[in-house]
C-alpha cells in the first residue's frame, strides 16, 4: 500500500506541476510574453498590431497637418502621424505635440511600422525637417513594395525616445484621393 500511494501523491503533484506551469498562457489576457516592459506609456501590448482589433486611442482625430491618419503615441505626450504615397511605396511618420498640430523633433534613430495585413514591417529612418537640431527629427522615412498596395493599412508604430518605448495603434479610414 506505500509504493502505490507514493504514486498517487507523485501523480497529484506533477499534475499541480504542469497546471502551474500552464497557467501564464489560459490568463485570458492579450499581453505577450515578449512585450515591452509594463512601464511604456503606450497604446498596444501586443506585438502583432491586428491581433485585438482594439485600438487603445479612446479619442478621434481628423485628418493631420499633413494629411494622414492621427494616433495618440504616449498618453497625449506626443502623436503620430501616418502617411503613405503609393506611387512611390513610400510612408512617412511625423511626431507630432500633444494637440497633433505641430511636429516635435525627438532623438529616435529610427521608428518602426508594423502593417497587420498584408503583413509586413519597414524601419523607418530620421529625416530631419529644416532647423531641426542634429540627432533629432519629426520626420521618419520608408519604403516597401507593399506600400504601392492603394488600400487603408493598420498597424502600429513604435519607437524608442529618450530612453521611453512608445507604440501607437493606427488604422486609417476611408477618403477621397481628390
């Protein structure tokens, strides 16, 4: 009767073993283990910019100073704004201040985009605007066949400021190309 109850008690804790373990991946939430530390004052947890549909900009922006699609980059900090020129398969990402009006220059070598379908991702490099300071810049640049695609893309854009990850969802709607 000991050996068979010392398999019973051996069977029930390797059992509680692999529901511990399991645990972390049936929590329900959306975080991946391989998000940025819960510290970031972004948007997005998820890595994959299509995954929740849920875009953490609870605001509405129209059209920005450049004609683009507008998302909250870090708790109203700063915004982003997305631009695309097809025929080039080109974008460009400016920052913008808090009222999404003005371009902030920040010292980020480089943004990433990261576009939900088709799925792609294009580093984006710094293009400083006139005047602004050396290391510094509003304006970042990239190209991808995939940009000649005339659609509205979604995604996400992020980058690291001073030492600050920031993410923002975007999705851009529907407009004439007057």
């Amino acid at each position: 009767m000991g050996m068979s109850r010392a398999l019973v008690v051996l069977s029930v804790c390797a059992a509680c073993a692999v529901a511990v373990a399991c645990l972390p991946g049936c929590t329900g939430s959306d975080q991946s283990s391989s998000s940025a530390p819960p510290t970031k004052p972004a948007a997005k947890p998820s890595a994959d910019p299509g995954e929740t549909g849920h875009s953490h900009d609870h605001h509405s922006h129209d059209a920005g100073p450049h004609d683009g699609t507008i998302s909250d980059w870090g708790g109203g900090k700063y915004h982003v704004e997305f631009t695309v020129d097809h025929d080039k398969k080109e974008t460009i990402v400016y920052v913008l201040d808090g009222d999404a009006n003005t371009p902030v220059a920040v010292k980020a070598g480089t943004v990433l985009l990261s576009i939900a379908d088709p799925k792609f991702q294009v580093e984006l490099k710094a293009k400083p605007l006139e005047g602004e300071a050396a290391g510094s810049s509003s304006r970042f640049v990239g190209t991808h066949d995939s940009l000649g695609i005339v659609k509205e893309f979604q995604g996400t854009i992020s980058a690291e400021v001073d030492g600050t990850p920031y993410v923002a969802d975007f999705k851009e709607e529907p407009h004439s190309h007057d």
